[in-house]
C-alpha cells in the first residue's frame, strides 16, 4: 500500500521484483529529500512539486529550501559581439 503500484506491468517474477524494488528506492529518495530540505514538505507535497519541476534546471538544494523564492536570472556564459 505505501509503494502505490497500482497494476503490474510484467507478469514475470523478475518484472514484478524490478517494479518493487524501482518503487522503494523512489519513496527512499523522496524520505532522504525530505529529511535533508529546511523547508516543512509533507511528502505527498514533495512529490507532486517535484513532477512539475522534473524537468526544470535547477539548484535542487536551494529549491527544497526556499521552494517558493524567486529563482535566479541565469547567467551568460558566452558575450555575442554586434556583427554589423
């Protein structure tokens, strides 16, 4: 009940083992998250913050922290000089 697999994708012993294991090692690193941001995250909040910045470049530290600041303007790593 806490790994939330709702249907098994395999039938196979090894696909059902592979499907366990893949969703324990998530809820690990979601609990490690957790335990290490400043900030007071439920878990359920966590995980759903994090599927809408998954694919977002991020300071993942800072955002854990303070997930609701501004993020910082990036910085330009190469100056295009005016050709005309």
């Amino acid at each position: 009940q806490l790994l939330h697999i709702k249907s098994f994708i395999g039938t196979s012993e090894n696909a059902v083992m592979i499907q366990i294991w893949t969703a324990l090692i998530t809820i690990l690193v979601l609990k490690y998250l957790k335990a290490l941001a400043q900030y007071g995250w439920r878990l359920s909040n966590l995980v759903a913050f994090i599927r809408l910045n998954m694919f977002v470049k991020i300071d993942l530290q800072k955002w854990l922290d303070k997930p609701f600041d501004e993020p910082p303007e990036p910085v330009q790593k190469y100056i295009q000089g005016v050709l005309f």
